[in-house]
C-alpha cells in the first residue's frame, strides 16, 4: 500500500510538469507572433520592367514584288521559210556569240551566188580589157565608165546571193545558254516559227515597282536585297523609268544581281527590299508605347520610384522598337513590360533580370 501510493504521486507530479511546459511553449509562440518585424509586411508598389532610351539603327524599307529577267533573251526564229537542214546544238547547251545553231536548206540561193560570183570575174575582166584598149584609143572613156557600173552592179547581185545564203545560216546572237528546240530536221519553218530560246543568265534583271512618295530618293547604284525560290541575293539599281505610272501611281526601277552560278532563271518571282535614309534615333521597345486615338505616350520612371505619362511623337520602326521624334531623350528610362497595370504617378518597383515579381 504505502508502494503504490509513492508511485501515484510521482505521476500526478509528472503531469503537472508536462502541462506546465506545454503552456509555456504556447506563450512563447504567441509573444513570436506578436513581435513580426515589419519587414515582413506586403510590398504593395506595382512591379513593371524597364528600359533606358537608347539610340538605334532605323530606315525606311520598301518591300516589292519583281520577276527576274535574263540580262539578255531572244527567241530564235528563221528569216526565211525554208526547210531545215540540220540542227548544231543540244537542248540547254551554252554556246559562244557567233556559233552556228540551224542551217536551212540553201540549195538555190548558193547556186545563185555562184552565178553572181561568175559575173563579178567577168565585169571585173571586161573592164581591165576596155581599160587598156582606152590607152590606144579604140574605146572611149565613157565605154569605160558603163563597164565600171556593170561591175558595180554585179558586185551588188553578189552580195544580195550571199547575204540570201548567210540567211539560211542561224548564229547565236550572244553569248548565253539554249532552251529546249523546238524543231526537228527536215521541218519546214517560217519567220512564225520558234526554234530554240537563248538566255544570258550570269547576270539577271529584277524589275519592280517603287510607290511615287519614294521616287526622289532612288539613286543609281543604291545595293538591294532580294529572295527567291533560289535563295537570297544581291543587287544594284541600274535603272530608274522617266515616268510615274499613272494607273498604279508607283516607278518602275530595275536592278541588276550577278548570277554566276546561275541558281537564278528568268520569270521566278522574287521579294526585293531595298533601304533608304538610314540614322541612328532614339528607340523606345514597342510594348512601351501606349496608343491613344491618334497620340502616343510612355511612362518615364522618376527618381522616386513614380511613374509620369509622357506623350511623345513616333516615327519609323523596326522589328520590336520604335522611332521617337520627341517627348524623350537617350538615357531617359521608360515602363517597358507591365504598363498595363500603371496610370500617371504610380509607385513601381523595378523587377531585376530573372525576377518573376
């Protein structure tokens, strides 16, 4: 008995121990709480992005479409109707100026040559024989004088039989590359008739038009950009039309691009870009720029962290940036993300790279 009663009092000594450190601990937490720093408070300023105004790159570009052109192009057709003789070349073959492609059937025209040919020697003996006899005064000089002319007149048949013969005779007129013929030997053709197409490509024309508010600042020799189906390339301003197209209202301005690897051909379609006046201004992002009807403002950060909305006067733009004629200057700083969320005079904080607000 006397046992078991010490046991019961060491635990109820025990219990009253335990209960008395629990309510200490809750004490303690509660004077934490009570004494936060304030430090700890909510920051309520808005959190925006900036960007400093800053001097950029700008021009004004024209974008057009062109269709590009060989530097020099011809269909060859025959003079004459005649029949085919032979054909010289090969489909897509590169031939020089002066090479023979077709030759005709000649067969008439060369034999009247050769007959001009015989009367061109007899003139030219008949006169030396009237020559030498006028010397001993058997002819006249006016004898002489009408056998010069009979000469002049053969030596004239000659060349008009020749010039019949060369004409059954087809060259290429340049330098460049063949198409496709479009004849067989033995047809019979006519100056309708098509027989192969010629094309110098190692230089090729880009014509395209230019709106007329542009056509002062077009300059000979001003460098164009240009892409195709082939790729990109490069050109220059050869040529400007004397006229404005009334109906279209723009002028006509043509550009040549070497073409040595003749990746470009005639009729492709191309988008040509070509760049005026390029200067340096001061440049605002574009998500900076609030629009309002036909006014444009920014909010320029202030020394004490608030923001003012400033109207300003926009000019060109490029990808992600816009020209600002006035109402700021370089190394004014501006609201560039999270303008939505400020008006005129609020607090911002300003969000560091990497920091999600």
């Amino acid at each position: 008995m006397k046992a078991s009663g010490i046991i019961g009092g060491i635990l109820v000594l025990a219990l009253a121990a335990g209960g008395a450190w629990w309510l200490q601990q809750q004490d303690d937490a509660g004077a934490a709480r009570a004494t936060l720093p304030a430090s700890g408070e909510r920051d309520e300023r808005t959190p925006v992005r900036v960007s400093e105004v800053a001097p950029r790159e700008f021009e004004t570009v024209i974008e057009a479409l062109g269709t590009v052109a060989a530097r020099e192009s011809v269909t060859l057709r025959a003079p004459v109707t005649a029949r085919v003789e032979s054909l010289e070349f090969e489909d897509g073959e590169r031939v020089d100026a002066g090479d023979v492609l077709v030759r005709l059937r000649a067969d008439e025209e060369r034999a009247r040559r050769d007959e001009a040919r015989v009367r061109v020697e007899d003139a030219r003996r008949e006169l030396a024989r009237v020559r030498d006899r006028v010397q001993d005064g058997i002819v006249t000089r006016q004898e002489v004088d009408q056998q010069a002319s009979r000469l002049a007149e053969a030596r004239a048949a000659l060349a008009a039989a020749t010039a019949q013969v060369e004409d059954r005779t087809i060259r290429a007129p340049f330098t460049g590359t063949l198409g496709l013929r479009e004849v067989s030997p033995g047809a019979m053709v006519s100056p309708d008739t098509a027989l192969v197409e010629l094309d110098d490509i190692r230089t090729v024309r880009l014509d395209f038009p230019v709106p007329e508010r542009f056509a002062a600042s077009i300059e000979l020799g001003m460098p164009i950009t240009g892409h195709s189906a082939a790729g990109d390339f490069a050109a220059d301003v050869t040529a400007v039309s004397n006229r404005i197209d009334a109906g279209t209202r723009t002028l006509n301005v043509r550009a040549v691009a070497d073409n040595p690897d003749e990746r470009l051909r005639p009729g492709m379609l191309a988008t040509v870009r070509l760049a005026l006046d390029p200067q340096r201004a001061p440049a605002v992002p574009e998500g900076a720029v609030v629009q309002t009807a036909d006014q444009h403002f920014v909010f320029r950060l202030q020394e004490d962290d608030t923001v003012s909305r400033d109207r300003i006067r926009v000019g060109r733009r490029s990808p992600g940036w816009v020209e600002v004629l006035d109402g700021v200057e370089p190394g004014d700083t501006v609201v560039s993300e999270g303008v939505s969320r400020v008006r005129d005079g609020t607090t911002v904080r300003v969000l560091e790279s990497g920091d999600d607000g």
